[in-house]
C-alpha cells in the first residue's frame, strides 16, 4: 500500500506540514495535559478514519504510559469509567469540533460550557487549537491514503 502523494517527498507539502507542524508544537508545549492531547488526537482520529494518525497517537500515548484499557476505551468515552470528569469534557469538545457537519449549531454551549469548568481560558485556546490541527492532520492523510503501522514513537521529533 503506498500513498496517493508522497506528503513527506513533494516539497510543497513538506513546506505546508512545517507550518502544521509548528502549530501542532505550540499546542504540545501548552499547559493542556499531555494525556489529554492524546486522547483527544485519538477520538478525533476515530471519527475521521485516520489509521495514520491512529498509528501514531496510540503509540505515542502508550510510550508515555498511558493503559491500554483507556486506550481501548476511547471510542466509547462514554461509558468508560476511566476517564475523569476533564478528560471527558475535552473528548466531547473534540467530537462535537470534529462533527461540526453533523449538527446545525456546531458545538453546543453545554459542551463549551462543560470545558471551561475544567480548563481555563490559556488550555481551552490550546484544546480548540489541537482540534483543529488534528482535524487537518486527519484530513490529509485520508485524502492521499497515508498508510499506517509503522509508526515508532518519537519517529518525528
């Protein structure tokens, strides 16, 4: 299996996925808690189908000592007791974010609401940012089919 574009060999990409990847640093280097980044490319990954992006942030998550019971679990967050009352606002956030065509209001207040409680104004800047910017790795990837499995943690800096 090979992607349809070589986003790591075509000199534009290259030049696009740095200014991603800048954002994507200033997010990481937030005081958003690591652990729930990951969550929060996980669930997003999920929804969108992106096995690249999947490869890595289980992996990386697992790296960084998170269980493989909350990683198996994220998809159903919900129902999942291991999770804590903030991860589960982020996670909400993140769907609601990813899912925006599949509801009229976009994120409701409930669930902007329901972040703020647990993150203040500094980590929900940086929790909207890491949506969007996983958003748009996901995006990307589906699109040229970026295969997935060989993913190492750290394989990118």
């Amino acid at each position: 299996m090979e992607a349809r574009l070589n986003l790591f060999g075509n000199a534009f990409a290259a030049k696009f996925l740095r200014q991603v990847n800048a954002a994507g640093k200033t997010v990481s280097d937030s005081a958003l808690p690591a652990s729930t980044q990951e969550l929060v490319k996980i669930r997003a990954s999920q929804i969108n189908g992106c096995a690249f992006c999947l490869d890595m942030h289980t992996k990386e998550a697992a790296h960084a000592g998170e269980t493989a019971v909350r990683l198996a679990m994220v998809a159903a967050w919900r129902e999942a007791k291991v999770f804590t009352e903030a991860e589960r606002a982020a996670l909400e956030l993140a769907e609601q974010g990813t899912r925006l065509a599949d509801a009229a209001g976009g994120v409701t207040d409930e669930a902007w609401a329901n972040a703020a409680k647990h993150y203040d104004e500094d980590q929900l800047a940086a929790l909207v940012a890491l949506i969007a910017v996983i958003n748009a790795y996901n995006r990307l990837n589906v699109i040229v089919q970026q295969p997935a499995g060989d993913y190492e943690p750290g394989m990118f800096g």
